[in-house]
C-alpha cells in the first residue's frame, strides 16, 4: 500500500499483527467492524518496516508471538519509543507480560479474546471513538 493511498483514507488506520492467518483476519474484521481500516502483517519485523514507511496510523494490535526477529512485546516498546502517537494493544495466550514488557500506552489482552474484550481495549484507548485517542494529562 503506498502511502498517497493511506493518506486517502477517511477512517483510522490500525495495523494488526499474527502470525495465524485466521487469528489475524478474525481481528482485523473486528477492529474494521468498529470503524478502522485495517492494514495487516504477518510478523512483528514486517510491521516495523510498514511503520517505518507509514507511521500514520493510530492503532497497533500486535500478537506477541510473531516469528521473524522481533516479538510483539519488543515491537511495542519500539513503536511507543519512536511513535508514542500510537495506540499499542499486545495480545498472547502463552506469555503473560512481565514488568518493562508494556509501554505506557499499550494494553494486554489475553488469548483466546473475545470480540467483546477487543472492543473494551478499543475503548480504552479511545474512549472518544475510533481514532480518538484518550487524553494524557
């Protein structure tokens, strides 16, 4: 996706991120049901360089078991870190995260999720709508 494209785009962008396909599209229709477009990677590395081309969106909901290099925990530390902008959800049903695994702006969620625990961090994050996110102060 180029990024003339992304900046087209009228609705909030949120990247999802799993190594399942299922599990990744299962997410991506939820988080696009509450009104993001939804850009989706299947590693951790993969998401990082797609930030790296595109940091214009809002939301990051990221598997912590991705494969490839880095794993969701590291990738929500480095988004925080050079993109504090973005929202960071960290998803995993085998490891639970431990003191210095979350920045400040990243919720956990444990798998298996239900659509309804996804949508409550959604708004966590962004009590004012998607998008939108929570006032820090």
């Amino acid at each position: 996706m180029d990024s003339e494209k992304l900046d087209t785009i009228a609705k909030p962008i949120a990247l999802v991120v799993d190594d399942e396909p299922l599990i990744r599209m299962d997410t991506a229709d939820l988080i696009s049901d509450a009104g993001y477009h939804v850009v989706e990677a299947a590693t951790a590395d993969e998401a990082f360089e797609f930030l790296e081309r595109y940091s214009s969106l809002q939301l990051l909901f990221t598997d912590v078991q991705t494969g490839g290099d880095l794993d969701g925990f590291e990738l929500a530390r480095k988004v925080a870190k050079r993109w504090p902008n973005i929202e960071v959800v960290v998803a995993s049903g085998a490891r639970m995260p431990k003191e210095g695994d979350l920045p400040s702006n990243a919720s956990f969620i444990q798998k298996p999720f239900s659509a309804e625990t996804v949508l409550e961090a959604l708004k966590t994050h962004f009590p004012n709508g998607p998008g939108k996110p929570r006032d820090i102060g």
